[in-house]
C-alpha cells in the first residue's frame, strides 16, 4: 500500500494536468490502463484514499475474492489486506 501511495503522490506533484492518466504513472505500471481515471473532486478531501480503495476492489475482483492471493498480488501481509478491507468498509 506504501508503494501505491509513493506512487500517486509522485504522479499529482509532477503533473502538469488537473486528470491523472495512466501515462503520468511509470511504464511498468500501464498495464493499468484499464483502469478508470481519477479526477480531482472537491467533495473529496483524501483522493489517495480513494485511489487506494478503487485499487484494492479491483485486485480483490482479479483474485476472485481470494484475499490469501489478493495480498500476495498487492504485496502486502494477509493482515493488511483485512485491516485495510475493515477500514474501508470492504468486509462480506
């Protein structure tokens, strides 16, 4: 989750647009270009948040809900991926 935060925050402060693309991310990472884009909303106040979350539904949806396989694709302790999934809400 560290590493897709240092990420998103690289990308806003060195774009020069107000939408992030899949082209303002590093090239190893446009295999996201699936991905919806993330527009600046001013009813929003934490749109790293809110990237994280839509992040952690669609590799939880790639996983099928495997949340063992889920944690490995998101390289991150099994134990983080439930607490994140509790903080946002995310629990079956």
């Amino acid at each position: 989750m560290r590493e897709l935060k240092n990420v998103l925050e690289r990308a806003v402060i060195l774009a020069d647009h107000d939408l992030l693309t899949v082209d303002d991310l590093p090239a190893e990472l446009h295999y996201l270009s699936a991905t919806p884009t993330i527009t600046p909303n001013a009813s929003h106040d934490r749109p790293l948040r809110t990237a994280e979350l839509h992040h952690i539904r669609q590799v939880l949806a790639e996983a099928h809900g495997n949340k063992a396989k889920a944690a490995r694709m998101l390289n991150v302790a099994v134990t983080t991926l439930y607490r994140k999934r509790q903080e946002y809400g995310l629990e079956e």
